[in-house]
C-alpha cells in the first residue's frame, strides 16, 4: 500500500515539473565580504593631518583631514577639540570653539575629514588664535602635520 501512494506521489510531482525544465541545483549568491577592523589602540595613536580654515558669513570653519599612521591598530573615538583665544590676554573667548568625534573607527592607513565651526565673537580679533586637542578612547594623540595624506 505504501509502495502504491510513493508512485501516484512521484507521478503527482512529475505533472507539476513544466516539460523542457530541468531541475539544477542553484547556489546562492556569495555574500560581501566584510572589511576586518584592526584591534583598536591603546595608549598614544600617531595621526597625521592637514588643516584648512576659512571664513564663511559670520562662521569660522575649520577642515582637518586625519590619517591613522599606524600599521596595525583602529583609532577609536577621535575627536578634535577647538579653543580660541584672545591675542592681549590669553583668556579663553567665550561662546567659540567646536569639538567633533568620528563615529568609525579609523583603520591603519585610513584617512577621514574632520569639520569644526565656530562662531565669530566680538572679542574676536585678527590676532586670537585658536588651539587643537586631539585625543582617542584608548588615549592621546601624537600629531604629525603633512603636506598631503597620500
């Protein structure tokens, strides 16, 4: 009895395979490979950079391109922080000053672009001059200033 209901089932199945189609066995598509992230740092990170600044309006706006200089490890959490200064006095101006963070890791040899704004302030002359500090999760930062990040 068993025997009869595999044969009506496999017939059942032949009707239902369209004549001319040919059963093939597919193989899915590869997934992407995924880039592997190098251990992260720990301890000082060397970052090599170039900086540009301009005047836009009433915004001074910084543009910092960083390069990890490291062969094997990812800088985690780098930030810049910015503060400005006036010329006569060396107090720090109030309501200036930017600070951003990537939100990647920066992986050997990697470059990012890093952007502060910051507002003009009274106080503010040609003279005032802004300072950078650097840092990472795991540490602090040696800067390396270059010509290009080639």
């Amino acid at each position: 009895m068993r025997a009869l209901y595999a044969v009506g089932f496999a017939a059942a199945l032949a009707m239902m395979v369209p004549a001319g189609a040919t059963v093939s066995a597919q193989t899915p598509a590869p997934a992407p490979a995924l880039k592997k992230m190098a251990p992260p740092i720990r301890g000082s990170a060397e970052v090599g950079y170039t900086q540009s600044a301009k005047l836009e309006g009433n915004t001074i706006v910084t543009v910092f391109q960083v390069k990890n200089l490291s062969s094997t490890g990812s800088i985690v959490g780098l930030n810049v922080s910015e503060f400005w200064y006036d010329k006569p006095g060396g107090n720090l101006l109030q309501g200036t000053g930017d600070r951003q963070r990537l939100r990647t890791p920066l992986g050997p040899g990697e470059v990012a672009t890093i952007t502060l704004k910051s507002p003009k302030v009274p106080g503010m002359t040609k003279d005032s001059k802004p300072q950078y500090k650097f840092a990472h999760q795991n540490g602090d930062v040696k800067l390396k200033a270059m010509k290009s990040l080639k």
